[in-house]
C-alpha cells in the first residue's frame, strides 16, 4: 500500500506540512521502481565472525547504507569529504548511517502471490471483484482445484473449479490447448485483469433497481460499493496479486548482539528468511524438471510464508517462534495496545520530566508547587547552560556541566532566576480528565518530594499515601505561554462537567472550618452572665486574642481578669452599622470573606463552603476567588490544629431503643415466617417481606444514633457527629455500622442474606458475623479491579468516537430546538429546572405567564444563574432550548448551541474541543460507578414505600387511570401506565380538572405515578389534606384483579403441562402455580356471566409463576384477586445498573431482556397463540388500524384487554430496545431517552454531570443515514452515509434536475460510530486496523486531517485550542508585521485548549 501526501496547489506553510493524505494499493512497479533500493537475494543477516551484514543479505549495507555514519563497507572511504561516493570496490554509498531506517528493498517472486488482506479480510474484496466465494478462492489460491480462466471450445464455465481427476478428464476430452484453467496467484491474477469492472458496476446497478428482495439488495449494495471504490480510484484489481515483496528498512526489524555470542532478533527477519528460502527453493525447483505435485506443494509454501509475513496466523496455524510463541507479522506491528498506532504514533514520548513521590505543601500558594532542588537543577540544566554562558561564567558546555555538578553557588543563584515565572506542569497517572496535568509556579524545595498544594488534589484524584506525579517542562515561549494563560491551577478551578468547583476544601479544612462557624453553644445567660455586644470586629478579636483563645477545653472559664471569649459563645456585634447575633467564630471567618458577599452566619458543612466559592467567583471573579481559597485553607487548618477534635471509643454511642427495635422486627419476621408455614405467602415472598423489614429496621436505628449524636451534651460537640455533618470524613451509614448494626449482607453471587448483622463494630461482631461480612469486602475489592480496566476503555471509546466534535463557528443559526423540564420521580423533584437550562441558549423568548410584558429571556440568550432562578420561580415547567443534537454546522458544532463553557462560566471559544470534554465528564466518573448487576429481585425492583402519603391539601384527580371498586370499597388500579394527581382546589368540576390537566393548562401540586394493584384510598375528585394516606402499594406481589363480577372458568390451565399443584412443606396447604412450558397452551382465567358458563365477560392471562386464587367455577366479584405474580418470581428482570448499563446504552446494544413496545397509539386486544407466542394486536380506534405483536408466553405482559396505549409505551417487563424507539418514535424522542437513560444511571451514584456532554455523544452515534432509495444520486441502496453527505448529494442532485435519495436516521453504537469516521487513519488506530486499512486502499480514500487523532499521527499541531485556523491565521499574520506581537495577542485572546 502507498500513502501520499497532496501538496498540489496547497499553500505550505514553513514546517512544509501537508494537508491531505491519500492510500491506495502499491502496483509492482510502485514496488520495484520507487521503493526498493535493491532486490534481496539471500536469506543471510550478518557474518557471526566480522558481525558485519552479509552482501546480498536482508541486512547489506549496498541495498540499505552504511551502518556507520559517513564509512563505507570495506573502509576505503572514511568522513564527510567523501559524502554521496559509491564505493567502487564494496558499492555501498557514503552517507549517514539512518538511512537505513528509510531504504527498502524488495524480494522477486518465483510466482505469482495473492495479499492475505485482499482475500482473508471481511468482506473479501477479490471474492467481490470476482463473485466468488471465500472457501472457492481459497482452494484456488493454495493449490487445491484449477479455476477455468477461458473456456475455449469445451462446455465448461469461466471461474468454473476443477479438481485434478476432473481437469485430467476435460484435456483428455478437449485437448490441452483448447482451453485455459491454472491455479494459484496466478489464476487469481489472469482473473482479475481479465474482469472488465466498468461493465460490472453496470451491470450490479441493474440487478438492484430489478430486484425485489431486501436481502438481495443489501448483499448486491455491499458487493456495489467495493467495485465502486476499484473504478472510481486508480487502483487495478490485480494489483491485489503480488509479483513481488516489500522489504521493510533493516533498523525497523534490529538484529542486537547479545552478551554470549547470541543475537536478539525481530520476528519480521525469520519471516523473511522463511520467504526467501522458499522463493530460492522454488527458482531452482522450476529451473529443474520436477513432478508438478512437488512444484505445487512448494508454490503452496511460498503463499504461506507471504501470508505469514503479511499477516500470521490469519490463515491456517500461525508460525512459531522460540518457546512455541507465535511471531510477530507486519498486521501485528501495526495492531494493538502496543502497535505502531497506539504505542509510537498517538503515544508521544517526552524529555525534560522527572517524576517522584507528593506530599502536602500546606505553606503553598494555590498557583506554587514544591520542586526539590536536585530535579529542578536537572530539568532546567540547558536554560541554566545557556544563562551560564550569556553571563560568561563558563565557555563551553562541557565546563557548565561539571559547574553544575560540582553544585556551585551561581548555579543555584541561576536556577532561582530562571525558574521565576517558567511554569511547570504536574501531571498525576491516570489522567482521566483535563484536570490530571496542571501548571504550576515552582518553588525550590529541600529533600526528594515534590509538594502539592492540598486544594488541588481533588482535581488530581491525588493523597498522600504514596502517590507519585511527573513534572513536565514546556520549553519553547509558545509551551510556557498556553501554560501560563490557560493550565495554571487558579483557571482550573471548576470542573469542566458541572461547573461545580473542585478546589473546595475537605478533610480537616471542612473540619476547621465547621467547627468555627458551628452553631453557639455557650450561652452567657445560662452562666449568670450578659449577651456581650461589640461595637465592631476589631474588638471581637482583641477580646478573642488577649482574654485567652477559650473553647470546648477551657469550659467556658474565664482567666483571671475575666476578658476571656469563648470561641462559641453568643455575641452581639455591628457589622455595617447592623448590630447581628452571632459567634467569636463566624466573626473570625468572616475576616477572609470578600466584602462583596456580605455576612455568613450559619454553619459551614462542605456543599455550603462549595457554594459559597461558586458565589464568590460569579460575584467577584477569578483572582479574589482564589485568594479565598488560599486563605479558607489557612483558617481551615489553623482552627483544625487549635480545635484538636479527636475520636474517643464512647464517643461512637449505641441507641437506646436498639433493643426494643430489634425485638420489634424478629416478631414481625416470625408473623411473616408463620404466614409462609401456613401457605398463605410463597418462599419468594417471605424472603421479600423479610428483607424488608431489615432494611427498615436499619434506616430506623441509623436515624436514632445519628440523632443521638448530634445532641449537644456540657456545650461540647460530638467529635463523630462534627465530622460527619462537616462532610469532612463518613456518612450516615458508615456511623450506623459503627454504632447501630451492619446490616444486610449479599452472598457472593449479589443475592441477600436474610438474617443481617445486627452487632456493630463498637459491640464487636461474632465469628459467623466476621465471615458473613468477609464476602461484601473481598468482591469490592475484586470489583474494584475489573472497574478500573472497564472504565478506562469505555473512556477510550467515547474519546473516539467525540475526538473532532470542536466549535467552529460562533453561530450555526438554527430554528431546531429540544424541550426540557425538571426531572422527578413521583412528587420529589431528582434535578430542578434551573440546574438544566443553566448556561444554555434559548430558542424563543421566555415571559412571566400571564404577563406577557415581562420578558424573563430573549431567544437567542444563554442563561445566566440569575435567568434560571428567575425562570423556575416563575413555575415555568419546560422551555425549549438550542442543543447540539440540533446543531446545523458543516463540522464540529456551533458555540451558541454548546451554551457555556461550565469550566469558566463563559460563552465556549471557537477551537474548543468539546467532544473530548465531553467523553472525560462521562469517562471519569466510571470508576466511581458500581460495577454490579443488582439480582435483587423482588421488592429492590420495585419501590420500597408501602404506602404513599400527601404533603399539600388539594383535589384529587385520576389521569389514565382504569380503576375497579374492591369488596373494602377501595379504587384498585388495573393498568400500568397511569397517575394520581393533586391540584390545587379551585371550586371546579372533576371533568374541568381533568381537561385542564390533560392539555397542561393548570399544573398539579403533586403526581405520584401509580403502578398495577396499587390501593387508591380516595376517590377520583375528593379532598385530602396534608400528611394523609392516599394509596396502598403491594410490595411482593403483581396482583392480576377481576373487574367484572361471573364465574370463573380455567382455560389451558392443564395440571402437569401447564400448571402444577405445589403443597406447602409446612402446612400441606397445596397451590396452584402456573409454570413455563413449550406447549401451544395459553393459560387464562375466563370470566362468564351466568353459572352454564354461556356468555363471556372477560379473560385474564397468567404469566408463569404466577399463583392462581381462586377455583374453578367459583363466583367473583369486582375487585377480586385471580392470582397473584410474586415480584421475586419475576425472573426477567436483573437491573443493568452502573457502567455495564451506560456501556449498553452508548454501545446501543439490545438488553437482554428487551421489551416489546407499543408502534401505534390505540387499545390492547389478544387474537390467540402462533408458535408459543402471544399475538397481541394495538388496534387504532379512529383509522381502525391493527398492529400486530408476536410475543413469547413467557415473557411478562404490563397490559391488559381494553388498555389504551400511546406509541413507543411498554407492552411487557424489560428495558426498550432503542433501535426501536428510533423506527417507533422518531430521532428526537430516542435523544431524549438516551440522555436521560445515561444521566439516570450517574444520578443514582450522586454523579453530576451536564445534559450537554452526553447529548455530545448521543449526537456522534445519530450521525449516520441508512439510503433506502438512491433516487438519482450517486449513492447505494442501504449504504450508511454522513447526514452532511447525504444533505450535499440531495441538493446537487436537484440542482441537476434529478430524483434526490431517500434515508432513514441510523443509530450506531460508539465503537461502530469511531469506526465509520470520515478519516481512515483515526480508526485504524482504533480498532480492526487491517480491515479499515484494506478498506481504505481499496477505493484510495483521501484523508482531509480534520480531526485530532489524525493530527496526532502525522506530526501536526491539532486543529483545535491555539492550533485552531483562526488562531494559526493571526499568529502568522502577527509574526510578519511583528515578532513581540505575538505572545501579547494569544494572553489576551480567549481561547482555550
């Protein structure tokens, strides 16, 4: 294969770069021509005696240079003088020694050899070219059966295959010479030449139009595409047959002397020797008259050893090397973690680093980082030559160097100046975000570790335990100065995710800080004394400093002169001519706050110190923020030294209602146990109802203790308790295991363990306890591991697949938009509006409701805090925003509908790269996520409260809702899909709420969606009040409930096929369980009117599993149980959770256990069972248009006969598949579950993370079109094709008077997406780098290096950040009119990288 760069009519730039790359397949005379320096004859490397390389050989220094610089061979020619002189008695040319890392050679072929690539890739593209198949060509190309080249006068078929008995057969018949079949590379060549392609494509194009069949076509497209990509480039299908062999540069394959006289070899040399003993063997086999079955075993040999070399192991065994070790092929060097691609080309190597272990440097600034003198002397040692010479202290830099190794006193004098505002960057493995490498301003240091300030280790994921970071040295001006303005620490102080800050403080920062805003707890009237009041702050501190510091260990005693404070104490003081109630403490604190944001007086926990930094940057920008945090760490440590909080055993105290809870439980656990014995309850749901009340019993006593120790007891906090509440160190269930119980353990396989851990760590455990609790740890550990490793890749992947999503323009200018509102579950609200539209772009103007004078957004602005306050307080429940998976930019997406960069709070810069932004917000939190599929089963699948209780007084109203009236006189509720609504009581009619609530003309005060059998206790259109019990939930069961009164009548209910009775081990009571079976049975409980069982009312299917209620022939009533379905019987689903679920859903796998979902809004009805699957029809009741859906009998129905279902809502148990969402729904309504499917996931494990990052991704794999009608384009039938392609083709085709293509949006998984990117060279070093390489030379794709990763590899700077066309204009323009122009213009100007 070649690949040339364009340089025709492209303007250079000085580096000489090119801007395009183009690959294609490398014809004979490419090889012999214009890369070979000379054919290589012997299979000899180097003479073991001279260790000199042999003539002639795969290493002769003729064919590749010298191996040493300016000498040829055999010596006569020595030195520079005599550069570019071929030696006339060795013949080796007089010139620097790596040009053997350059110069080719080649090997001749006895025969004609066929490139694995070309046959054994898929698709094969000579199997294409030729219509053949794989296994026909393979036993073509190794000398199997003879293909008929030219049939001539016999009856037999051209490509037809014969076998040795038949071809004997046709010459005796015909004739040797009236007809034309060979073998080998040389039939496959004679094939290809002879293939007239121009006629081909012809000819393929109108077998599709005729065709009918879809497989037919989509087989006919594929096979189109690659003859497609043979005419269209100016490659030759026999090209793809090889007369002769690359010989790759002999530096690239090294042969080491090894101490003992042995040799270390690279793999590429024995499979080179192996090829040309072959070849050499074959010549002389030829020459000779030898029997043609050993002619052909030898030939057989030589396409083996080429296809070894090209690619081992593709073909039959793989060749094996010392120690039965499969050799490394040329396919191998270029694979992989450690191929050419990764290891060399995207993984750049660096000088000037040192690297060493971190320990805190409390006495930094937020911008310093400690350096210890050693390393600085080393990595500054050519800035500290060059100053030593500019001073004239040395002469040379041989002397410079002993000078600094002597350790003279100028020498550090110099590294103290040099180091003055030369940054350095500090980078902690792994870096899984932008903030793993920051700069900093070194200072020198005494000893061997380096210091890091101890706000920045959150950012690095760094502590102290032994971590080690490496120090980067940017040299060039341009280096220091992206270092300087856009890497120093102070400007990373927000996380690119959120925009949440993290340089907050935290462990014993938090804790100083809380405990000196801490609520008071000396109060002077309690001591006989008087509020004192101070006139201001200054006296404050005078009787807090000279009366004696008092706190928790003085008592509250004053010295003997009685001026003493107490640093908790209730005080009164004016502050901005207020007089404010407060504490010695708070007024101490806020010394360091800025003016700007008034007073704090209240207490400190960590989220509100976050706060309260985010504050401070919005009101008083960057550099005051950053003083702060210097001085909140400087407080937060002193008061944390001078509080000397320590943690005592009797300080972790044991609730006193433990006891009684604990006996509470175990009697309700015996009821439950009891139910069991008598059968009432299955085993599934004991083991439910039981871990249940564990679980309650365990939030019951953790809230106990931890009210416990948050009592104030002598005016002293507890240590535990200020920790906690702080956010310093642990949590609430860390405190429980500490001080109430342990709690519910899993096995290893993740099931429950009924009987938990009731001792706790302060108790002591027993030894059954100790190991019960081994499994949870060990399997975290375990867990922890395989996390790690999964995380990263799936960071990898998304990095890929986002890598050239950059900003390109500041406006794209379109009218699409999304819609979004706050996210809640039942009434709590997960994630407020404002938190949503924060920093986003409005797409129409926003107003008061009800007054359309006040205008709250103008379309077009991007929403400031304050907007968004003002937004949701106005009960605005969606607004309709600008996204990127709207975005109508030729490239990359536009700045307005990316919104704000949440790192700085600003509109995002052109150049930016967001797509990589975006895949390390999703990737760096993967290792925090659980790597757990639950099998919880049973009540963990479902909601855990059994009852669901009001919290506003109002109306309520039914939405959605089919209800039955059960024999207590209850609302029970018969569908899935349905909510009860609160809405404020305004005197209307229950039908007026109804409508209203129905087009969302009055918004409801709470929703609570309600599931199957849940027990409303009020009715639809009744009042309640505030705290009242509304609903009843069934935890355990699925209650299948009759909702019209007859007799009952079991239909395919048989004993022993389709059901069995099941007698309780205990009671002898016997159920009837429906179980899974083949059969073409359909059990069902039928429902007739009269007792002759005449007329039929209703059926009612039962899943398997479930438990039938009631007899046969028995009289109903509505509201009655048929049977019931235990939630632990419900094998279907195990919740995906964590990173296997974010996985799946970027992946767009299908879930294992896949729903079916609705394609039309319309009524459920059943027709029956067709090959053990239900047909379920969703008939339209205005077009009367059915849809039908197949679905197996064991999987779980959601809905019933009579439901009214909406497009795209859930038939049965699972999750969507979101394929179909897309054919079902349309693009926008898959985009909407995808986010919030991925957010939801990072939601539960307290992830924040921006819409915007994952809507990024979302938009990577929605990038595709699939053609269903080419019309008059240039495209095919079923090819998948950029949305930009395929816009561009349209518009040229209707410009030319022409029918323009038809598509369908394609959903692509991300490592398909990475794959199918515009440029070859990205996604070969991806993934599958052979097949897209193939692919790639195969129709002589072009390469525009658009994005970074192609960038990477090539050498050049990546087109983004200050590499961006816009920056790289200016700079240039700059660096002609004036030199010192240029670092002033790139400091003010606002990009970043």
């Amino acid at each position: 294969m070649f690949g040339e760069g364009s340089r025709d009519n492209v303007a250079l730039s000085k580096e000489g770069l090119f801007d395009k790359l183009e690959i294609g397949i490398a014809s004979d005379i490419t090889i012999r021509d214009k890369w070979s320096c000379g054919e290589i004859k012997k299979p000899e490397t180097i003479n073991y005696r001279t260790f000199k390389p042999e003539k002639g050989g795969l290493f002769c220094e003729k064919i590749f240079g010298p191996t040493k610089d300016w000498e040829c061979c055999c010596g006569k020619y020595k030195k520079i003088k005599h550069k570019g002189i071929v030696c006339d008695r060795c013949g080796v040319e007089v010139t620097l020694s790596k040009v053997r890392r350059e110069r080719m050679a080649h090997i001749e072929l006895a025969v004609l050899i066929v490139h694995i690539w070309f046959f054994k890739t898929t698709p094969s593209r000579i199997g294409n070219v030729l219509g053949m198949t794989a296994s026909d060509l393979e036993r073509i190309i190794y000398y199997e059966e003879y293909v008929v080249i030219d049939p001539g006068k016999t009856d037999l078929n051209k490509k037809q295959l014969l076998n040795d008995a038949q071809y004997r057969e046709v010459i005796e018949k015909w004739g040797k010479d009236s007809f034309v079949a060979k073998m080998g590379g040389e039939a496959i060549y004679d094939l290809l030449k002879s293939e007239d392609l121009q006629s081909l494509l012809k000819e393929l194009k109108d077998r599709l139009r005729k065709t009918k069949s879809q497989q037919a076509r989509m087989k006919l497209a594929k096979r189109l595409k690659i003859i497609e990509g043979f005419v269209s480039s100016s490659n030759h299908a026999e090209w793809m047959v090889l007369k002769s062999v690359p010989v790759v540069p002999p530096d690239l394959r090294p042969l080491v002397p090894l101490d003992g006289g042995r040799f270390a070899t690279s793999d590429l040399n024995d499979l080179y020797r192996r090829v040309i003993n072959r070849n050499n063997r074959l010549k002389a086999i030829l020459r000779l008259k030898t029997p043609e079955v050993i002619v052909r075993n030898e030939k057989r040999m030589l396409q083996e050893a080429v296809d070894a070399l090209f690619d081992n192991g593709r073909h039959g065994h793989p060749v094996m090397g010392a120690g039965n070790r499969p050799l490394k092929s040329l396919s191998e060097m270029l694979k992989g973690k450690n191929g050419r691609f990764r290891q060399n080309l995207l993984g750049k190597r660096v000088d000037y680093s040192g690297r060493s272990v971190i320990i805190v440097g409390p006495e930094l600034k937020f911008n310093q980082c400690g350096l210890p003198k050693e390393m600085a002397l080393e990595l500054f040692e050519p800035f500290i030559i060059k100053r030593l010479k500019d001073q004239g202290s040395v002469y040379t830099i041989r002397s410079a160097k002993k000078m600094i190794q002597r350790g003279a006193p100028e020498v550090w004098d110099v590294l103290e100046e040099i180091i003055k505002g030369h940054p350095v960057l500090l980078n902690r493995a792994p870096t899984l975000h932008r903030l793993g490498i920051q700069a900093f301003e070194p200072v020198l240091i005494e000893g061997k570790a380096i210091r890091v300030h101890p706000l920045v280790c959150a950012a690095f994921n760094a502590d102290f335990d032994g971590d080690q970071m490496a120090v980067h040295v940017p040299l060039s001006i341009e280096a220091q100065l992206e270092a300087k303005v856009l890497m120093m620490a102070p400007d990373n102080i927000f996380l690119p995710s959120s925009g949440k800050p993290v340089a907050t403080p935290s462990k014993d920062m938090t804790l100083g800080i809380y405990y000196l805003m801490a609520d008071p707890t000396y109060f002077p009237e309690d001591h006989g004394g008087k509020i004192k009041i101070f006139k201001d702050v200054t006296e404050v501190l005078r009787a807090l400093y000279s009366g004696g510091f008092l706190d928790e260990h003085t008592d509250g005693r004053r010295d003997e002169t009685g001026r003493g404070i107490h640093i908790h104490e209730k005080i009164k003081v004016r502050i901005d001519g207020q007089v404010i109630e407060t504490t010695p403490g708070r007024v101490l604190f806020n010394r360091i706050v800025p003016k700007e944001l008034g007073f704090q007086n209240y207490s400190m926990p960590s989220k509100r110190i976050s706060e309260l930094i985010l504050q401070c940057y919005k009101k008083v920008g960057l550099e005051a923020t950053v003083r702060f945090l210097d001085d909140l760490k400087d407080l937060g440590f002193i008061q944390a030294t001078k509080a000397a909080i320590s943690m005592g055993l009797k300080d972790v105290k044991i609730p006193e209602i433990k006891s009684e809870i604990l006996k509470e439980a175990y009697d309700k656990v015996a009821i439950v146990k009891k139910q069991y014995d008598d059968g009432i309850i299955t085993d599934g749901e004991r083991h439910s109802k039981t871990i249940s009340i564990w679980t309650e019993v365990s939030e019951l006593l953790s809230d106990a203790l931890y009210v416990e120790i948050s009592k104030q007891t002598k005016s002293k906090h507890n240590p535990l308790f200020l920790m906690i509440d702080s956010g310093a160190r642990g949590n609430k269930s860390q405190l429980k295991q500490l001080g109430a119980l342990r709690g519910l353990m899993a096995k290893p396989n993740g099931a429950i363990i009924e009987s938990p851990i009731t001792s706790n760590f302060r108790e002591g455990l027993t030894v059954l306890e100790y190991s019960i609790s081994s499994h949870g740890a060990r399997k975290g550990l375990a867990d922890t591991a395989l996390k790690t490793a999964d995380s990263g890749y799936l960071t990898r992947r998304l990095v890929d697949v986002a890598q050239d999503v950059i900003i390109t323009e500041k406006d794209c200018g379109t009218l699409n938009h999304i819609e979004i509102t706050a996210i809640r579950q039942g009434s709590e609200e997960l994630l407020p509006l404002k938190d949503r539209i924060y920093g986003r772009t409005v797409s129409e103007d926003i107003y008061q409701p009800g007054d359309k004078s006040k205008l709250l957004a103008e379309n077009g602005d991007v929403i400031t805090s304050a907007q968004a306050e003002l937004i949701d307080d106005a009960g605005i429940e969606s607004i309709k925003i600008r996204s990127t998976l709207t975005c109508e930019s030729r490239r990359g997406v536009c700045a307005k509908c990316y919104g704000l960069n949440l790192a700085n709070g600003r509109l995002i810069g052109l150049g930016e790269a967001v797509g990589i932004i975006a895949a390390q917000s999703i990737g760096e939190p993967g290792t925090q996520l659980t790597m757990r599929t639950f099998h919880l089963g049973g009540i963990a699948a479902t909601s855990s409260t059994p009852e669901i209780v009001t919290n506003c007084d109002g109306i309520l109203v039914y939405i959605d809702l089919r209800v039955v009236v059960g024999q207590d006189g209850n609302h029970l509720v018969l569908n899935k899909k349905g909510a009860i609504h609160v809405v404020r009581d305004e005197g209307r009619s229950l039908e007026e709420y109804k409508k209203l609530l129905s087009t969302k003309s009055i918004e409801s005060l709470e929703t609570y969606p309600v599931e199957l059998g849940v027990k409303i206790l009020v009715g639809d259109g009744e009042k309640v009040t505030a705290g009242q019990r509304i609903a009843e939930v069934e935890l355990h069961n699925i209650p299948i409930i009759c909702d019209k009164p007859g007799f009952v009548k079991y239909e395919d209910l048989v004993e022993g096929i389709s059901t069995e009775k099941v007698a309780n081990k205990n009671t002898g009571l016997v159920e009837l369980i429906v179980k899974q079976h083949r059969g073409e049975l359909h059990p069902q409980i039928a429902i007739y009117s009269d007792p002759g069982l005449t007329e039929l009312v209703g059926t009612y299917a039962i899943p398997s599993g479930a438990i039938v209620s009631v007899e046969e022939n028995q009289k109903v009533d509505p509201g009655m149980l048929l049977a019931r379905l235990p939630r632990g019987a419900i094998k279907t689903k195990d919740i995906t959770g964590g990173l296997p679920r974010v996985a799946e859903l970027v992946e767009a796998r299908k879930p294992e256990d896949a729903a079916d979902i609705a394609k039309i809004d319309g009524v459920v009805d059943f027709k029956g069972i067709q090959k053990n699957k239900r047909i379920l029809v969703v008939r339209d009741e205005i077009t009367g248009m059915e849809e039908e859906h197949l679905i197996p009998l064991t999987k779980h129905l959601i809905v019933q006969r009579g439901d009214h279902v909406m497009k795209g809502q859930q038939l049965t148990d699972g999750l969507v598949v979101p394929h179909e969402i897309l054919e079902i729904c349309g693009v926008r309504e898959l985009q909407k579950y995808l986010v919030n499917e991925v957010q939801e996931v990072y939601r539960l494990q307290g992830v924040d993370i921006n819409d915007k990052h994952v809507e990024i991704i979302v938009r990577q794999m929605l990038q595709k079109v699939r053609i269903t009608d080419p019309g008059d384009t240039t495209l095919l039938f079923g090819e998948e094709v950029n949305k930009k392609e395929f816009y561009e083709e349209n518009k040229r085709t209707e410009e030319e008077g022409g029918k323009p293509a038809q598509a369908v949006p394609v959903l692509l998984g991300i490592t398909k997406a990475s794959l199918g990117t515009e440029s070859f060279i990205s996604a070969a070093s991806f993934q599958d780098t052979t097949r897209v390489l193939t692919d790639a030379a195969c129709s002589s794709k072009t390469d525009y290096l658009l994005g970074f990763k192609e960038n990477v590899i090539m050498g050049h700077m990546i087109p983004g950040g200050t590499g961006f066309d816009t920056h790289k204009r200016i700079k240039q323009y700059l660096e002609k009119e004036q030199e010192e122009l240029v670092f002033d213009f790139v400091s003010e100007s606002e990009c970043a990288c």
